[in-house]
C-alpha cells in the first residue's frame, strides 16, 4: 500500500485531486494534505511519504524548494510537479530535481490517475531497485563464504552428485562453475619445536594466508577451503583454455612446502589429485585422503595421485625370532638398525601403509613381551607407564613416531633385564617394598608387581638369595616389630594387631605364639619383669 501527499495552497484544488483518485484501484492506504512548505515538512517528519503531488507557486514558499528539500533527505519519495504555469524555467529545473513529471492545471481525472498510477509504479520499480543493491552488496561482501559453503556441499554431497543439479545450485547461489577442476589436499604434519596453543592458532591462520596466495597464483578464481584444524583443500580451475600444466603444479606445491618448512617451521604433504568433472570432486577427495591417510613415511612431499602405485607382492615379514636371540645377547643397537632397515624397504616398495605399520607395531610388541615374559617380567605392568604408552600411541601415525618407539621399548626392557639378572638388586627392591608397606596387606601379586616380575619367578629367586619364603620373611618382620611395641609401649594389644594389619586378635595372637612360644599378653609381662628386674 502507498501513502500520497498533496501540496497546494488551494484547498479547493486539494480536494478536488483527492475526490478523483481511486484510493482502492491504486492501492493508496493514506492521503495527506498540506496547504504550504512548512506543513509538508512536518507532515514527513511524522510519517513515511511514498508521492508527492506538490504545486510551485505558494505563499510561504516555491515547490521546487519543498523538492529540493525531499530529495536531500527523503530520497525514496517519487514527486510530480502540478502547476498552472507553462514556464520552462520552472520545468527544467523540476527535471533538474528528478521530478517524475510535469503537468499542467487543469488535470482531466483520467490524466491524475494515470499520473499517479506511473508514479507509484516508479516507487516500486525504485524499490526494488534497492532491495537489488543491497542483495548486490551482500553478495558481494560474503561471496568468499558463499562459494566456499557451495564446494562443501559438493563435496559432502549435500548437492546430489549430478551435473545438472551441481549447475542449477551453481546458478541459483550465482557461484562461478568450471567445466573441470584439479582437488589439492594441503595436510599439515608438525611443527619442528613445541608451540604453545595461541602461538600454533596464529601460526596456522598466517598458514592459511599464505595457502590462499598460493592457490591464487596457481590459478585466478581457486578456492581454498578448511576441511579442519590440519587440511585445507584447494580446488583449482581446470578449463581446456587455462588448464594448469602438471608439472607447473608439482614445482608450485614444491616451492610452497618448501616456503612452509623454512618460514614456518613446520612440515606438511600436498596431495594432487586429476582434473574431474564437478560432480566427480568428491569421489576424488576421498581417493587423495585415502592416500593421506596412508601416508605414514614420507614429510614434506607432493604424492601426485596417479604417480602412486602400491606393492602388489607378497610382503616378507620380518624374522622376529632372530631379533628376539640378538636382544637376548645384547645387541640392541643393532636390532634398533634391523627393524629401521626393515621398515626402510617397506618405504621403497611403496608398501609403507597404516595397514603394514600396524602390522608391524602388534608383531613387535608381541615379541617384547615374550622376551620379557620368559625372563619372569610381568611385561604390561612394566610398559604401562605415561610415556611408553603415548609412544605407543602414536606408532601407528608414522615412521618416524614407530622408530622413536622401537627405541624406548627396547631400551626400556633391555635395562629392567639387566637390572633382574642381578638377583641381588631385585630382592634388596623386594624387602625394600615389604618393609615400606608392612602395615598393609600384602599380597604375592602386589609385591610381584612392584617389581614387574611373575610372583612364581620371583617367589624363586627371593627364596635362593634369602633361604626364606616371602611370607615367611613378611611374617618375621611382623613379629619383630610387634615385639617391641609389646615390650617398650603400652599400646594395645588389638591395636598392635591392627596397626600390622590384623583385624582379627585371635588371629593375630595365634600367628605371633607360633612365632615366639608366647602369646602376645604373656610376652608383654615377661618383657616388662625382665626389664624391672634389670633396672634393680
């Protein structure tokens, strides 16, 4: 619906005008009349007005004033001059003031309608002009992020995988549509020195900067797109008259890795896929993750996707037994330089995989543990620690990390196997622990496992070096600490028991008559007679 404002300072004109207009037919919701310049200012000040019907000539003012005036501050406003002087300079300067129109008084009825028709057909046309621009503007302010959500849902198929429906979705969001693209996974690996949390989000931002560049210098009209904190897919123009040469792009991806390693400090693979159709994107995505995902030997490189071809033969595996012998006869470090040698040939075969890593890790794993567990070491207990298991962890994602893995595994097992061929040391870490912990419970497997050693083996060796039984030497120890508290406190007797970790008194009277020939009452009132008797 429009509003209407009629300027003229005579009433009777006024009313005549609105008597003639079909307010239903034009769809006018309000007409407003002023009778000078100053009651039409006040009247838009008030309230919006859509057209302006104004005269020129008044008393307290010119109507080309009041539209010089409406166009300075109420530019949305279309305005028709109606006057009864056929005055060109009057016309001009109304045309000057983008006045819709000129007309002279007398009006037939016919010709105010149809007036007023065009000019609220100007208002709309205006408009929408308007609401154009600022969808013009908007676009153009978030076109980065509208192409981008455009390629995400290509490649999460949120747009069905159709070259028609990929077009219309082109076209209906305005995105620019190549005929053909070529997918860049960019992946980032590690820093080369610890970073802490706001210096690694800085650093990946001026990452990102700096892939934007160099996606752009590939090939006008690229998109870089963040598929996560550590993978940025770059799809590339591919069009028969600007299709980027391979070779261009192997030494572009080789200069930027190379700009990263030195600039930034950090290591990343550039995975380069072939040039697919749009509705083929996604397919080829998942084949360049695929290969980063099975990437666990190589930093810093570009793997082009048809250069890689994988090993079809058999894989020999590793002649673990032997390994196993050399361990058992010290040669660790050459052991270390077996499996690196192994691992390394993977590498050349291209067999190097998550898959055969994994492998790997479990078969390695499983013979330390034999090693360790034919020595009498309880092998998870000792390699159950902090970082054993965060090296462990992170075998799988490398070569590097498996090699740093190998490393502390054997290191560390070799060490404790040096330590327990010292029975000695570990029954001096026996008695250690039991004299630690006497007034608790202690129990073969606890103390077993203080040392990491099978309860059996280590029942045998405390045994030879001792002459007694672990129990036999808790039990003694026991007793001689409740000799004295009998004999030189005056504490309980049911709180020495407990204090020894014998809830039960009877139990524990029982245990220390067996021990001594007393029970505990009667060896107090011994030790107390002996002691008065030494005193006279």
């Amino acid at each position: 619906m429009t509003s209407l404002l009629i300027v003229d300072d005579e009433k009777l004109a006024v009313a005549g005008i609105i008597s003639v207009l079909n307010r239903d037919k034009l769809h006018i919701s309000q007409i407003h009349s002023a009778y000078n310049i100053n009651q039409a200012k006040e009247i838009f000040l008030k309230q919006p007005v859509d057209v302006m019907l104004c005269d020129i000539e008044m008393p307290s003012g010119s109507g080309l004033e009041l539209l010089d005036w409406v166009n300075n501050n109420y530019p949305g406003t279309v305005s028709v001059i109606l006057t009864c002087h056929a005055d060109f300079e009057y016309a001009k300067k109304a045309v000057q003031l983008n006045s819709l129109d000129y007309i002279l008084k007398p009006v037939p009825p016919h010709e105010l309608e149809a007036i007023v028709k065009k000019a609220i057909e100007k208002l709309h046309e205006d408009q929408a002009q308007a609401q154009l621009s600022i969808y013009g503007h908007y676009w153009f302010q978030n076109q980065p992020l509208l192409i981008e959500r455009f390629w995400l849902d290509v490649l999460n198929q949120n747009i069905e995988p159709d070259s028609d429906a990929i077009s219309r979705a082109a076209i209906e969001r305005n995105i620019p549509l190549h005929d053909a693209v070529v997918p860049i996974l960019i992946v980032f690996q590690r820093w080369h020195s610890e970073v802490n949390h706001a210096g690694e989000q800085a650093m990946k931002a001026a990452i990102r900067n700096a892939a934007e560049f160099f996606v752009n210098s590939i090939q006008e009209n690229s998109v870089l797109l963040s598929l996560g904190t550590d993978e940025f897919l770059a799809i590339v123009p591919a069009t028969s008259d600007a299709k980027p040469a391979i070779r261009q792009l192997l030494k572009s991806c080789e200069r930027f890795i190379g700009d990263c390693h030195r600039y930034y400090k950090c290591d990343l693979c550039i995975y380069l896929g072939e040039d697919v159709v749009p509705r083929n994107l996604a397919e080829m995505v998942k084949n360049l993750k695929g290969l980063e995902e099975n990437n666990v030997a190589y930093y810093n490189r570009v793997i082009h996707f048809n250069s890689f071809k994988p090993a079809n033969q058999q894989l020999v595996p590793p002649n673990m037994q032997l390994w196993s012998a050399m361990l058992l006869g010290n040669a660790v470090e050459e052991v270390i330089q077996e499996a690196i040698h192994y691992l390394n040939g993977l590498v050349e075969l291209s067999a190097m995989n998550v898959e055969n890593l994994t492998h790997f890790h479990h078969d390695f794993l499983q013979m330390i543990y034999y090693l360790l567990t034919e020595k009498g070491v309880m092998a998870r207990q000792l390699l159950s620690d902090e970082q054993s298991l965060a090296l462990s962890k992170k075998a799988n994602r490398s070569l590097a990390d498996m090699i740093d893995w190998i490393r502390h595994i054997i290191n560390k097992a070799m060490s404790f196997l040096g330590t327990i061929e010292e029975a000695q040391s570990v029954v001096e870490r026996t008695k250690e622990y039991i004299l630690r912990n006497i007034n608790k419970e202690l129990t073969r497997e606890s103390i077993a496992g203080h040392v990491f050693l099978n309860p059996d083996y280590l029942a045998r060796v405390f045994k030879k070096s001792t002459g007694v039984t672990i129990n036999d030497f808790i039990l003694n120890e026991r007793v001689n600490i409740a000799q004295e508290l009998l004999a030189k406190t005056d504490m309980p007797i049911s709180a020495v028991a407990a204090h020894l970790d014998y809830m039960n008194f009877s139990k524990f009277s029982q245990m220390f008559k067996n021990r001594t020939g007393f029970n505990p009452i009667k060896y107090r009132e011994t030790s107390k007679r002996l002691q008065a008797k030494k005193v006279k």
